[in-house]
C-alpha cells in the first residue's frame, strides 16, 4: 500500500508522472523499504512507548518556548501549526492509550499519562480546531477497541480518565479555546450570508475551497482535473466570477479526501481511503491478535495495537480540514510511523512465538 501511494503521489494525472512527484516516490519507497527491515528485526516495545511519550513532552517544550520565549501569536514547531498540532494532538493520545492499557506500574501510567497530556495541551496552544474536533473519534476508538476484546471495566475507565484529562487541560486555555470556538461559528455564519466577502476568513477559505473542489468534480468525478489541471480550472471560475481570488492563495482544497478526488479522480479517491483503511485493519486489535502473545503481555499487545490504529484514525479525521499529505512532516510522520509499530507489533509476537501476521 505504502509503494502504490508512492507511485500514485509521483503522478500528476495531466502526463505520466510529475517532477516534484519523485520526491514522494523516494520517500515512500524507503519507508516501504524500513517496513520490511523493522518486521524482520523488529522495535522495542520500551522504545516506542517512552518515544511517543517523550515526543508528546518534546512537542510541549517547543510550544512553551516558541510561545513564552518567542512570543509567537501561534506556534508550529518549526512546520505549519496546522501539521505541529495534528501530530501533538496524536502523540498525546496514543501515550495515554499507552498509560491506561498497558497495565503498567502505578508509577510508569502516571509517568505516561502525563506526558501523553503534554502533547495534548501543545495541540492546544497552537490553536489547530481540525486536530481539537478529531478528539471524540479518538476516544470512542479506544474504549471500543478495550471493549470488544474483553477490557469492559477497562474501556469504561479509559473513556472517563481521558474525558477528564481533556477537560483539566482545557481549563488553563479555556478562553482560547472559546475564543476560537466563536470564531469559527461567526465565520461559518458569515460565508453562509455572504460568501464572496467573507471568503478570506480561515472557515470561509475552507469552505470556499470545498465548495469549489465539489462543483470541479462533478464535472470530472472519473478521471479528475490532474495537477496543473487543478489550479488552471479554479483560475478560470475566478476568471469569471464564480469564485474568489483567494482560493488561488493554495494548491489544494483544504480537505484531504476532496482534494485527492479533484486531482486524480476516483482511482486516487479509493486508494486515499485505503491508505487510512488498509493500516487500521492491520492494526486493529481482536481476540485472535491478542492471543498470539503470552497471557501476561495481553495488555501490553492491545495497548500498542491501539495507539497504532489510533495514527490512521486521526489522519483520516486531520484531513477534514487540511490536507496533510501535502506537506512534508505529513507525509514522513505518517509512514515511517506505520513502519516503526508494525515493527514493534512484529517484535512482541516473536517474542511469544507467533508468527506476525496481519
């Protein structure tokens, strides 16, 4: 799946393949490539745990300095915020699926939860809403995954501890975040009312751009536009009046899935869906996975196979609202991501004697 996107990602649907597309090529190739080196030698699953943990504290000292040193109005960790928050925001959660599932030490789920808030609170401070508004679907994952594998008590704690984590990391930015909140509903009431003046706004733009990516592909909904088809014919609907100059300020739609499906039709439409689909379904946790290791790493298993569903499950909500993949640290986050927990899933099951398997 990995070497087909690569594939997909170096085409531009307008002539055989794009330039700027071997880029994407190369990386995914070498990430294919680190999959199949990392399922064989297998990760620590210490290294991963403790890596998403410090990750999650790595990406809350970059805002706290940015912010307080710096004193910048948003942070973005040296990327867009947009991207800085999205990743945080996941750290954060899959540290604490981390910390509540793996039956840990008193000491070590406590170590972990709190680091795993810090990337939480770091999505805060950057303001990014698109990383905020994936949150319930991250909850909801985990207590469903804790459930259906037996871990009903469990589940159940899992859901409330983390409800409650939100909201005490919510309260020192609550005024931001309300602030925020009203924002976006005025803009949204705003473009609703008048969309050509109001198309500037960061929810107008977005919603400027769905509007047009929808309309382009109803006129394409096969073969797409292609890349430099894309922005020729958004040129043109300016040109004429049907849609404000500012969508030309961005190459892409502003939505993940809109954006693949205007570019490169519906080939590329399923083959997104499968990007996200393809490693949840490997990663999801059942009975059967569970079982191939040792009784007494069970928890362990669910709780690294959770915080792995948990990566593709939070890219396909991040890419409601920005397109992640095109940008770098979206891209690299992502797939060397899936390379480095499979590697870890790898590992624990030939510690027991199993076989991976998907």
């Amino acid at each position: 799946m990995i070497l087909i996107m690569g594939l997909l990602w170096s085409m531009s649907f307008d002539r055989l393949f794009s330039a700027a597309g071997w880029g994407y090529g190369t990386k995914y190739a070498l990430a294919a490539l680190s999959l199949w080196y990392l399922s064989k030698t297998g990760v620590r699953l210490s290294a991963i745990v403790w890596g998403l943990a410090c990750g999650a504290l790595g990406a809350l000292a970059i805002a706290a300095y940015q912010a307080g040193v710096l004193k910048m109005p948003r942070v973005s960790g040296f990327t867009n915020a947009i991207q800085y928050g999205g990743i945080a925001m996941y750290l954060g959660f899959a540290a604490v699926a981390v910390a509540i599932l793996g039956r840990w030490g008193k000491w070590q789920a406590a170590a972990l939860g709190l680091l795993g808030a810090c990337g939480i609170l770091a999505s805060f401070l950057s303001d990014s809403r698109g990383s905020w508004v994936v949150t319930p679907l991250l909850i909801a994952a985990i207590w469903l995954m804790a459930w259906l594998n037996g871990f009903k008590k469990l589940a159940s704690m899992a859901a409330a501890i983390m409800v409650v984590l939100g909201v005490l990391i919510a309260v020192p930015a609550y005024n931001k975040l309300e602030q925020r909140t009203q924002e976006a509903s005025r803009e949204v009431s705003e473009y609703l009312q008048d969309p050509q003046k109001y198309a500037t706004t960061s929810v107008g733009q977005r919603l400027e751009q769905w509007r047009l990516a929808i309309h382009l592909i109803e006129q394409r909904p096969i073969s797409g536009w292609g890349l430099a088809g894309y922005p020729a014919a958004k040129q043109k609907m300016v040109d004429q009046g049907l849609a404000h100059p500012s969508v030309m300020e961005y190459g892409h739609a502003h939505n993940e899935i809109l954006d693949m499906w205007v570019k490169r039709g519906l080939l590329g439409l399923i083959l997104l869906l499968l990007f996200y689909a393809v490693p949840a379904i490997i990663f999801w946790p059942t009975h059967k996975r569970l079982n191939r290791v040792h009784e007494e790493m069970r928890s362990k298993a669910l709780a690294l196979r959770a915080a792995a569903t948990l990566l593709p499950l939070a890219y396909f909500g991040f890419g409601w609202t920005q397109v992640f993949f095109a940008h770098n640290s979206g891209n690299m986050f992502y797939i060397f991501g899936l390379a480095v927990l499979w590697g870890g899933i790898c590992r624990l099951e030939a510690q027991s004697g199993a076989s991976p398997q998907a």
